[in-house]
C-alpha cells in the first residue's frame, strides 16, 4: 500500500524541476502581507500574525511560510549590504526567524531583481551575492523575487533568465535550503523556464479584489493576445485563470505556477466567488499564500481557508494541475462583458479525480460533463476504462467531511484562551496536517478530506450540477467498482 502512493508521488527523472532543492514538494503555504497591508510592515505585525496562525489551527493545514513583503529596509549600508528598518524590526531581521523558527514557522523576505523594488526600496540586481548573503546570515527560508526596476534586463527568455539566475545562483552559494518565488508577472515565457531554477514564478500581473470585472490595468489577461505585453495590475480571478488556461501543465513539484496570493476576506468578493477563488488556486496548484488580516477574520474566511478537503487537492502527491477540458464563451455575460463557464479535472494521487464546474456566466446555470470528457486525459473518445465504470461523488465544499460550519468557526475565533480553542478543534476532530501529512490522510482514505458524499454517476454518464452565478462546485470523483482498479490504472498512465 505504501509503495503504491510513493511510486504515485515519484516523478519520472525528466520531470524533476532542475532547482531540485528539495522544497515545495507540494504547493507552498502561508500568508504575505502585502494584499492587505502593502508596506506597513513590522515585526509586531508578522508575530501577530503568525500567533493567529497557529491558534486557529492554521498552521497545522499546511500554512507554515510567514512572508513579509516590500518595504523593510532603509537601504544599502557602505559595506554594500542591505540595513533593516529598525523602527519596523527594531531586533533586525535575524530576530524575525528566530521567533518564527521558535513557534514552528518558517520565515519569507522580499527584494526586487531591479535597481529598486516596486515601492522603490533598494533593489538586488547587480548585489545578489550580498544580499543572498544576508538573508542566509538571517535564517530566512523563502525569497519572493520581484520584478520592478528591471533596467531594461528583459525582453527574451535568456535575458529575464539570466537576470533571475544571479540570485538563484547566490541562494544556491549559501548552503541554506531558501524557496525561490520569482515574481516577473509572466515575462519572457517564464514558465518555460522558472522550474529550472526557481520553486514558483508568477505568471500574471497583480491580482485584485475582484472575481471577474476586467480592467484595463490588467493588460494581459490571454497569453495568446498580441496585446499581452504588459502584465500590469488589477488582474481579476477569472483573468488570472484564462491566462494560465494554456499551460497549467508547467506546474510540477518542486516547480509551480503562481497565481498571486490569495483575496479570501479582503471583503472584495461574494462568499461563493472566494470559494471558487480558493478551490481553483488549490487545483491548479498555486501556491496557497493567505492576504487578509487574520486580526480581523471572520468566520465566513475562516471556513473557506481551513478546508482541509480542499486544501488536500492542492497538496495531492500526484501534483499535477487539473485543466481546462471545456469552455462555453456563450454564457450569459455581465455589464462588462464578461460570462462564461469552464470545466476542469485532474488525475489525483489515489485515482480519484477532482472536478470543478466553473460559472463566471451572469446567471445561475445547468452545467454538465460526461464522464469521456472528464477523463479525456486518459484516452480519447471514451476509451479511458474510467469512463465503464461508476463514480462516487463527493463535494469538497459539503458540511459533511469538508466544511467546518460557520458556527464552529466563529467559536474557534471567538475562544478567549489556546485550552478553549484547542478544545473545539478538538472536539470537532478537525484534520491536523503536522499530525498526518495530506499524503498519509489521503492513503488511509480519512473522510474529512474527501468531501460530503453526494451521489453517483453511472459508467458511460454524466455528471451534472446547478451552479449558482459566480460559483464553482468542486467534486471529488472516487471509483464506485474498487478504487483499486481505478489507483492502477492511473499509475500505470503514469509510470
Ligand atoms: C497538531 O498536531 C501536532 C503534532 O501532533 C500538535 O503538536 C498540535 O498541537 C496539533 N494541533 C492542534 C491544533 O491540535
């Protein structure tokens, strides 16, 4: 049994992202600040937060990356080093790590492959060395690496490659194990070639608060559009998808494409739209990073952001994205334009498979998929044996196995000491990665991370869904005729 899920969780030698540093095996976790507070950062606010990480059991999903973004420093010492802001770390940075390395958290900085960073703080171009130097001496773990400032420095893939080789060879140089996050917006193809010597690469510009609205900020929002050139900002959920539509196979472990960090409860969207937000980010295997103020959280976010069914799919050893296997551009649009649905599946480690139905139309609507375009991936036309078979299904936002209730969670943030709030995790049996990582959970088939079982479809049948307007229903499809069978095919696909 445990051969079985290593052997799924291997990848054949050609697929290994060159980094091969050993880090973000699965999608990272954790919270940056910038979506809520851009730079008004200090040391105050990284442990609080990271103390609200851990008590609402956070920390124990998988959240474990505490990421502090622009604007930390007052520039560059003579020694050509780059100095703290004392006023915002009045210990320096070093002190950071060490209070989060205490509480089992691990510890992110910021700087720019530019002459300055986005807020116009020093940047590290041309002082890679040094400044990997410093963040190694200071025991950070994660590196996000912008973009701003470039100098020029880019415009084909070997230039904007070249650039963000530097610091990957000045954090190789220091012997410290540093996840590489490259921020370059999807320049210069960067999916093409990040994986070979970074964790992750933004593929987009900026993301916004906003699930669909277009903004003319966010050019490139279709990497087949002439007019992509300019990443920008303002990118909406739906852009952001549509964008890496195309090529969500980049994504391997070790080797992810960013989707930006993550708006759940910064108030910019329904709850159904976050829902959908969190669900698509962890199937295509995105890193998870949290941007809302965890001080101010409500129970709605809480229970959208501790779904430990949905966060399974995003830690799921196969790692491997879902695609895009339908797209209905005729859906009922919006004031700006905009309506469509979209389904997506994807093979998952154990041989189930997560599907999610996507409605960005205008209105509620009747979406379907038959089970030969479901499993498509496996063989066309409906010769994937999955598709004789009969499937469970299970939804990943169910209140059974999935789902905390929005009562529960707001006791958990509610509770006035660690013994109360441990109690009610407790008593909820609420999953506890650091316990069972995803990957164990999910070989013992443990059911609060397969969703609330909702029906069946038949070999040679359909699933099917009413999915209300700016939604997505998220299932997990198990094969009802021995998972077995189903584990073994798909490894055999595989191996
Ligand atoms: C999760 O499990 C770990 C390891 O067993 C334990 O230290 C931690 O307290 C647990 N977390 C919660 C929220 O119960």
């Amino acid at each position: 049994m445990k051969n079985r899920f290593i052997a799924a969780a291997a990848m054949p030698a050609a697929l290994v992202g060159a980094v091969n540093n050993g880090l973000a095996r699965t999608p990272q976790m954790g919270w940056n600040n910038w979506n809520t507070f851009a730079c008004d950062v200090s040391e105050k606010l990284l442990l609080e937060t990271s103390k609200l990480l851990g008590d609402y059991g956070l920390k124990d999903l998988g959240y474990q990356y505490v990421v502090l973004d622009d604007c930390w420093s007052t520039g560059r010492g003579d020694d050509g080093y780059l100095v703290p802001d004392t006023a915002k770390f009045p210990e320096g940075m070093g002190a950071v790590a060490d209070k989060l390395h205490k509480e089992g958290f691990l510890f992110g900085m910021y700087s720019s492959a530019g002459e300055m960073t986005c807020a116009r703080y020093a940047g590290s171009l041309d002082y890679e060395t040094q400044d990997a130097e410093s963040f190694a001496s200071w025991g950070v773990d994660y590196l996000k690496y912008d973009n701003c400032y470039h100098m020029g420095r880019m415009g084909t893939p070997l230039i904007s490659f070249n650039r963000y080789n530097e610091m990957a060879k000045a954090l190789k140089k220091t012997g410290r194990s540093i996840l590489y996050s490259l921020c370059s917006w999807g320049e210069d193809y960067v999916h093409t070639w990040g994986g070979s010597i970074a964790n992750s690469w933004r593929i987009s510009g900026d993301i916004y608060d906003s699930f669909a609205r277009p903004d003319d900020l966010c050019a490139c929002n279709n990497a087949a559009d002439p007019a992509c050139v300019a990443p920008g900002t303002h990118c909406s959920v739906l852009a952001i998808i549509n964008k890496v539509a195309t090529f969500v196979d980049r994504g391997l472990p070790g080797a992810w494409n960013d989707l930006d960090m993550l708006e759940v409860g910064l108030g910019g969207m329904t709850e159904e739209e976050y829902k959908a937000h969190f669900a698509m980010w962890a199937a295509l295997k995105s890193p998870l990073l949290l941007g809302n103020d965890l001080r101010k959280m409500d129970a709605t976010t809480l229970s959208i952001i501790n779904n430990p069914a949905i966060i399974a799919v995003s830690q799921d050893p196969k790692g491997r994205s879902a695609i895009r296997i339908s797209r209905n551009l005729e859906a009922p649009i919006d004031e700006h334009g905009v309506g469509e649905t979209q389904v997506w599946s994807g093979a998952l480690a154990n041989g189930d498979q997560v599907v999610i139905f996507l409605n960005a139309a205008d209105e509620d609507v009747d979406m379907s998929a038959t089970l030969s375009e479901l499993f498509v991936m496996h063989g066309p036309g409906g010769s994937a044996p999955h598709v004789k078979q009969d499937w469970t299904v299970r939804d990943l936002w169910g209140n059974e196995g999935a789902r905390m209730s929005k009562g529960v969670a707001q006791a958990v943030l509610d509770a006035t000491s660690e013994g109360e709030r441990n109690g009610i995790l407790k008593r909820e049996n609420w999953y506890n990665a650091t316990a069972t990582p995803y990957a164990e959970g999910l070989e013992q088939g443990d059911a609060r991370l397969l969703g609330e079982r909702v029906g069946t479809v038949k070999a040679g049948g359909r699933l099917e869904a009413r999915v209300p307007r700016h939604a997505a229903k998220v299932f997990r499809l198990q094969s009802a005729s021995g998972k077995t069978g189903t584990a073994k095919s798909s490894l055999k696909d595989e191996l």
